[in-house]
C-alpha cells in the first residue's frame, strides 16, 4: 500500500518530448485510470513509474521514497502487460512463482501462495499447462495472478483487456473492480477506452500530447470538464460545440443528452432560460433505447440524444434547445472552462427539474 | 462460430462434387487414387537418383576390393574391408582425431559465438561493424582461410610467434608438431565458423519479444537466471539447428587438412574424410575407403539421431 507522486515528470525520446512535466498524486489504494488518445504517453508514463524506463527529468516517490534511482524489481511494483508477456518456456505454476522464488521464498511457501493465487483467478487446473497452451482470457489471468502473487503496494497495468472479446473484457472490468476492493492496494490503469476509465476508476487522469488535461472523479469529470478537450474526450457522442453568442473569443458546449428537441411549430417555453436552435434533421441513429440525431442547425451542426420511445413526434424541421444551466462556455484560445450559462439551481425548477 | 463456417463451406463442396461427378471421366477411382504419385514422380525419380543411388552404390561398394584404375578387377570381400580397417591402428587414430576435432570445434565455436552474441545483441553501431568483421571469415573460401593461417602461424615468419616473443612467450611449434596440429588445426575452423554462428544466435536473440525481459526485471529476475531460465530455452531452438550443422560440417573438414597438414605430423592431424580421399586417390584402396566413408555416414547418422533422441524434448519451440 502506497500512494505514488510524480514531480515535474518528463520524458524525451531522441530530442521528442513525449511527456511534459506531470505533477500528480495517486492517492493510497486509490484505482487511477491514464486515459487519453493513442501516442498521448500514457504508456511511458506507466513505464516510468514501473522503472521499465528511465524519466528524463523530475522525481517519482512510491510511498515516502524517491524510486528515480531503483530498478524495477526494486520498486515494490507489478505490471500486467498489454500482451500479457508470460515466459512462454514455463508453465502457469512457473510463471506465477518465477518472481516469489527471486525473492527467495522458501520451495514451499511459495507452493502454497501459488495455489491460493490460481484458487482465486480460477487456474489451478491449468498449472501443468505452457502459455502456448491457454485461451487469451487464461493467458490474462496468469498475468493477473503473476502480479498479484507478489503482494505488490503497486499495480500497474497497460491497457490489460485490450485483447479480450467485448463480453470477456466486460467480465474482467468486474473482476478487476472487486479484485481491486479486496486488496485494497494502489491500482494505476492504463487505457484508451472511457467507457472502461469510467467504469472502474475512482480517479481519472485525462492526458493529451504528453500533458494533464484534469484529474477528477469520472461523474466530475462528465459534468465538470475543465477544457474542451476533456468535454469532447468524455462522453460519447462527445460534447457539442457552438459558437457562443454575442462573444467571438468564447466557445459554448452543451452534452448531447442535455438537449431537447421539439417540431419546429412548437416555441419553447420560457426562452429566456434556453439555448434554442431552429434546424433540420439530417440522419438518425437508433443505438437501442437512445436515439441519437444529427441536426444541421442555423448555429452548426449538434447531435442531440433522445429515448428511442420518442423519436415518432419530429417531423424533418425542429427546434432544438438545452436549458442555460447546462450549456458550458469556454475561451476560445485557451479552451479552458469559464463557466455556465446560468447557474445550476436558479433555473433546473424552471427547466423541470432535470439535472 | 464452428457452425457459420460449416454452413459457409457447405455449397462449396457441393460445387466441387457437381463439377466432378460432371467431368466425364472413365475410372474416376483409378485416377483420383494414382494422382498423386504420379504428380511425386518426378522428385522421387531425382530423389532416388542422387541420393538413394549414391548411399546405395556406396556400401555395395564397401564390401568389394577394388580400385579406380581397375576398376574390371572388383572382387566381392564381404566385411574384410570393414574388419581390416577396425583393426588398423591408423584408422583408430583418424577415428579418435575426427571426434576429437567435431567436438572440440563445435563445442568451443558455439561458446564463443554465444557470448559473443549476447554482447553484440545491441543497438549501438559499434557493435554492427564488429559482427560484421567477425562475420567476415565465413565469407572467404577455406583455401584463402588456409593459406592466411599457414603464414601465420610460420614458426620463422608468422604474425602468432612474432606476438609471442614480443611479450617475451616462447614461439610455439603450430602446425610442425603432432602434439599440436590437431589443436592448430581446430583453432582455425572455430575462427572460421564464429561469425556464422554468432549471426544467426543474434537472429535468435533478436526474435524474444523484450517485454519478457521487461517482466523479468519486475520479477527481481538475476542476470544469470535470466539467462538460464529464459534466454537459453527461448534460444534452444537456435541452439538445436547450430548443433546439428557445425557438427556436419566439422566431421566433414577436409580443405584446411589438405592444404595446412595433409594428416601430418605422423598422421596426428589425419581425419576421416581425408583419410577416405588417402585411400581412394593415393592409395588405390577403393574398398577401404568405401566402408569408411559408410562409417562416417553411421557416425554421423548415430550422433545426430541421439541428439535428436535427447534434446527434442528439451527444446521449446514456440
Ligand atoms: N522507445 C521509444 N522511442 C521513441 N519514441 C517512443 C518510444 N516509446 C514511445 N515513443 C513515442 O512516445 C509517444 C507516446 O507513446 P506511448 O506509448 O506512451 O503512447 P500511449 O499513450 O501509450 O498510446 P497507445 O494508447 O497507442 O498505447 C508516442 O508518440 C511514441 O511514438
Ligand atoms: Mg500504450
């Protein structure tokens, strides 16, 4: 159990910065989820803190103590690689007390811990077996049970699911998150998947081109995005962008969900306390119980999601409007977030309570 | 899944089935079944001709007393070649001289090629210009090889003594002596076949994905049982093909005996293969070389089979 700090963490590959000073702490037991899109360094950032490779500048501390300077068996860390890296020369009962007999467990204690371990991630008829000799989702879980057999205060893992079919990978996303509450230790997760950063994290690292865009908690995070890029990044469809009226240096955004369409003969209710848009629908995509629209509106293009249940009531003209109070604004230039529209409470009585 | 691709082939088959029942055939049975011999014919044919022949005319011709230039006189001798040659005391020493070689160049040539591709197995181009040199030797002939290795190791006007005494060490005797041209002469073919081996171990070396050594370093993995338990099984392969041909290839040497020894001193650096071609062409004892050529082919089939017998199971291949 330890919490990880990173200080001013760079990283360059021939002249290239790929990581650009981060500052972060990865609170004790805390699940931390690097999310981001591919080539952003999240990968390198993982590497680092396992030792795998060496920071170019800044200090990392595991627990109390600056790591910069250990090799990685030292670190107190376990990885789970993205292709899991098993030693293929050695079977499952190898390969799990490979790295207990290196820190010279006793023959016999080590039997008992590689049991208990293949009990638990469900492989203790598979202890004979070569790598070679198991399905993807085996080979997973001896890379699981190969971390976790060393009672690590850190768990480090590189997008572990990305080989897994959607319905094992959505078993797995379950296993970690109990596997997680058990243990109890420092778990950092590496994916370029929000559905599965949202899921299963309790703290989200948004990076982009080797930088921190927010760190925040996945509900914050979707309803208090700090950028544009994390609005867009979270949230899928992402965030649509209008431009903001009456400010040419501000943005404004406002989540698919949030807006509500009407027939183009209807005028919305209270305008004063809405974003409106007259427009034309322009495709449809019915997803199963959410239907999402396209809408080609006099202020841009805006997707708007809707229950399917509903979608009989629009003819091809259509108004589409989102209450103030979930329109965000956001400066053009820096694409930081400035505010909402309205306040939250003042107006959700008006806007029929919907949050 | 299984059952998508059942259904998917299904119709092709039957295509299949309808074109050939629609073919209009005589004995459809005859040629379906004959088909693929004759379509083998021809590499049997060649087969048979340069290797079956051959192997075959060989140990028939073992067991005749004959010789090239009269070759009308052959008369049949049953094992006497065989019984002869046992018993010769030369014979013997070849014999022993030719394991001796195999063993020690094979065994001393893949040491050194091993660690030297464990050093060269790197980015950095220093390295690449020294595989490249250490390469170099296996791309001259063995005659060039030979002639560079008798002048230097001349115990007047040689490179190897001249170095020995400028560090105040006695010349050595080389290739004069019989207690050292056995020695001389295995020194010459392990330089010669380092640099093969040691590409081909990089080869090895460059095909284990590095995240094993990345999950060993995690795993507190030591260098030598790194080494142990992960880069000599993951190149055991590597090291199973190397055995097999440097062992070929060595209890083959003939090109360097002939022109640096010719088995001398005193027959101390005598192999088989040169022994063989003494018989035949010196000699005219066509009989006594036959049935040593069958011995080495026995030697050679014997130790490879074993090997086979013994390190196919240890070998992992991925
Ligand atoms: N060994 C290396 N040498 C040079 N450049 C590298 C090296 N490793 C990574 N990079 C570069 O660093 C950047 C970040 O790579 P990284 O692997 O951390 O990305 P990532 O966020 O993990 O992406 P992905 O989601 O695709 O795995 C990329 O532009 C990549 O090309
Ligand atoms: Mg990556």
């Amino acid at each position: 159990m330890a919490r990880v700090v990173l200080q001013q963490i760079t990283k360059t590959f021939q002249n290239q910065k790929v990581v650009k000073g981060l500052n972060l702490v990865i609170p004790d037991g805390s699940f931390t989820v690097l999310v981001g899109p591919s080539g952003c360094g999240k990968s390198t950032t993982l590497r680092m803190i396992a030792g795998l490779e060496t920071a170019t500048d800044g200090e990392i501390f595991i627990g109390s103590q600056s790591v910069n300077a250990l090799p990685p068996g030292k670190r107190d860390v376990a990885m789970v690689f993205q292709n899991y890296a098993l030693y293929p020369t050695m079977n499952v009962y190898d390969n799990i007390a490979y790295g207990l007999r290196n820190r010279g467990t006793s023959k016999k204690d080590c039997d008992v811990l590689v049991k208990e371990i293949a009990e638990i991630v469900g492989l203790a008829d598979f202890l004979k077996r070569k790598p070679s000799q198991l399905s993807g989702g085996q080979r997973q879980r001896v890379a699981l049970a190969r971390a976790m057999v060393k009672k690590p205060k850190v768990f480090l893992m590189d997008e572990p699911l990305s080989n897994l079919d959607a319905k094992l990978r959505n078993q797995m996303r379950v296993e970690l998150t109990s596997l997680h509450k058990q243990l109890g230790s420092t778990f950092i997760y590496v994916t370029h998947d929000q559905v599965e950063a949202m899921t299963m994290g309790d703290q989200i690292v948004v990076m982009s081109d080797g930088n921190i865009m927010q760190v925040a908690a996945p509900m914050d995070l979707y309803q208090e995005p700090e950028n544009l890029f994390v609005a867009q990044f979270i949230g899928s469809p992402p965030m649509n962008i209008v431009p903001a009226e009456g400010r040419s240096d501000q943005l404004w955004g406002f989540r698919p969900e949030k807006a509500v369409l009407l027939p183009a003969s209807v005028s919305p209710v209270s305008a004063e306390e809405m974003w409106t848009a007259k427009g034309q629908i322009v495709s449809r995509e019915i997803l199963g119980s959410d239907t999402l629209f396209h809408v080609e509106t006099e202020k841009g293009r805006v997707i708007v999601k809707t229950e399917t249940e509903e979608i009989g009531q629009y003819g091809s003209n259509v108004t589409v409007t989102v209450a103030k109070p979930h329109v965000y604004i956001f400066d053009r230039v820096s694409g930081k977030k400035v505010g909402r529209l309205a306040e939250r409470g003042q107006v959700s009585a008006l806007a029929g309570g919907v949050n | 899944m299984r059952k998508a691709a059942t259904a998917h082939e299904l119709p092709d088959t039957g295509q299949v089935r309808a074109q050939a029942a629609s073919r209009p055939t005589s004995r459809p049975d005859m040629m379906t079944r004959l088909r693929p011999y004759l379509y083998l014919t021809p590499a049997m044919i060649c087969f048979i001709l340069f290797f079956f022949y051959p192997i075959g005319s060989i140990i028939y011709l073992s067991f005749q007393d004959w010789s090239l230039i009269n070759l009308e006189a052959m008369e049949w001798v049953g094992l006497q070649n065989y019984t002869e040659l046992v018993a010769d005391q030369e014979f013997q020493q070849v014999l022993t001289n030719t394991l001796v070689f195999t063993f020690a160049t094979v065994g001393i040539s893949l040491a050194i090629s091993f660690l030297l591709a464990l050093w060269l197995n790197k980015k950095a181009k220093m390295y690449g210009i020294i595989q490249a040199t250490v390469f170099s030797p296996h791309i001259i002939s063995f005659v060039s090889v030979s002639m560079l290795w008798m002048w230097l190791m001349d115990p007047q006007f040689g490179l190897l003594n001249a170095v020995l005494e400028a560090v105040g060490l006695p010349g050595y005797t080389w290739l004069t002596d019989p207690s050292s041209a056995l020695l001389s002469l295995i020194l010459v073919n392990v330089w010669k076949g380092v640099g093969y081996n040691t590409l081909i171990f990089i080869a090895g070396l460059q095909s284990i994905p590095g995240d094993i050594y990345e999950a060993a370093a995690l795993d507190r993995s030591p260098w030598w049982r790194t080494l142990t338990r992960i880069t000599i099984p993951m190149l055991s392969p590597t090291m199973f093909f190397l055995f097999i041909i440097n062992m070929i290839s060595s209890s083959h040497a003939f090109d360097t005996i002939a022109i640096m020894t010719q088995g001398g001193p005193i027959n101390s650096s005598n192999m088989l293969v040169y022994y063989i071609y003494e018989q035949g062409m010196d000699y005219y004892n066509g009989g006594f070389a036959a049935a040593a050529s069958v011995i080495l082919l026995l030697i050679v089939g014997v130790l490879t089979a074993l090997y086979f017998l013994f390190m196919s199971k240890r070998v992992h291949y991925r």
